[in-house]
C-alpha cells in the first residue's frame, strides 16, 4: 500500500505538468530539466547548458522571467527524526540561468514543532514575481508543510499544512496556492480536498476533490485576438 508521502511526490508533479502540457507549444519558451543528478537549461532553439555539477540536484523549476532556477540538492546522506519517520537532511539550492556559482536557500533542520522541522524538501516553485520559492517539507505524521523562502533575503516562513503544493502562474487567482489538505469530520473521520490559499497560508475556499474544474475555469490561456 503506498505511503502517504509516496502519494505525495507521484500527485506534485502531475499537477504541474498539467499546466505546462496547456501551454501551446509556440508559448514554450526555455525549460529545465534534471539529467544524472545535474541541473540542465534547455533553451527555445532546443540547445543544452548545465547550471549545475553537482550530481546530486534534482526537481528543478524556473522562474517566470527565466533568469533563475530553483532545485533540491541531496545531502550527505544524513537522517533527521521527523514526526512521520526518519526522512532526509536535503537543501534547497538557486542559481542564475546566466551561469554563476549556486547558493542555498534553505538548510534541513531539526525540530520538534512540525511547523519549524524542515526535512525532504521537495516542490520547490517560484511565485510570479519571482521573488519567493514556495516548497513542501515533511511535518506531521499524516500532512506535510507548505513553506516559503524570499529569495534575496534568504528568509524561510512557514505557510499551512499541505500534502501538495502548486502555485497558480497567471489569471483571477495568479500568486495563490492549490494545496491539498487534511482535514477532520466534525463527526469523526478525516478527508482530502484541495484548497485555494492566500500566499501567506489564509484559506481562500475548498476547491474539492478535483482541480480539473477549477482549472478550466481560471487557468486557461486567454484567447488570440
């Protein structure tokens, strides 16, 4: 039987490619791409560049105005006790698409308030502006944590509990999360919905057990003149 965070990592990045497979393809422009533990840019005119050597960087994403990448870099192989288990000691990593030497974000850190441990980081997502990196850590033993770090300032907040994160790029709804929440039953039992959330963790409204509608409604490309 799957495990809740192993749900977790195979949910994050199908809700990503979703929008990325709306965009036409004349829309694309430069991507990137994790190739053997290095980050890799890969230009409109199809031409590769690493950013990273590494080989230890994975999931990487890029910023909406392309000059930067946000990606999680393995650790040493260190373990951090976390309400939901052992998990790894990982780091979250940026550099410029121009080239340059990459600098941490943020560090894996124990704690025993789950709203400050910091370990498996993973889904690292850039706002519009570019200014913020959203991400998920492990938290308590059935929810993970959405977190957020200022790029420049390098400072790392707490945001809500979450089990997946996706920061909506453009439209009615541009800057805000869609994170899926677990949540009680007044009568008893426990439920999964995705939620519309503020930046800073306020709950917008309940968007339901699917995000297709949703999506359809507030995510598409708007039409050509």
């Amino acid at each position: 039987m799957p495990t809740l965070r192993s749900s977790m990592k195979a949910a994050v990045p199908a809700l990503l490619s979703v929008l990325l497979l709306a965009l036409p393809a004349q829309a694309r422009g430069p991507s990137v791409v994790e190739e053997k533990g290095k980050i890799v840019l890969v230009e409109a005119n199809g031409k590769r560049r690493s950013l990273t050597s590494s080989a230890k960087d994975s999931q990487p994403s890029l910023s909406p105005d392309g000059k930067a990448v946000v990606f999680v870099r393995n650790g040493s192989g260190k373990k951090l006790e976390s309400a939901a288990g052992e998990v790894e000691a990982n780091e979250l990593w940026w550099v410029d698409t121009a080239g340059g030497k990459p600098r941490r974000l943020v560090a894996s850190a124990a704690s025993d308030d789950p709203k400050k441990f910091l370990g498996a980081l993973e889904a690292p997502q850039f706002s519009p502006d570019g200014r913020t990196v959203f991400f998920l850590s492990v938290a308590w033993t059935t929810s993970g944590a959405v977190h957020k770090v200022d790029v420049a300032m390098g400072k790392e907040q707490f945001v809500s509990p979450g089990n997946t994160l996706e920061v909506i790029p453009r439209g009615e709804h541009q800057g805000r999360l869609i994170v899926q929440l677990h949540k009680y039953f007044l009568g008893g039992g426990s439920y999964d919905w995705f939620w519309l959330l503020e930046p800073d963790g306020k709950e917008v409204g309940p968007i339901g057990e699917d995000v297709s509608n949703f999506r359809e409604l507030y995510l598409q490309e708007p039409a050509s003149p």
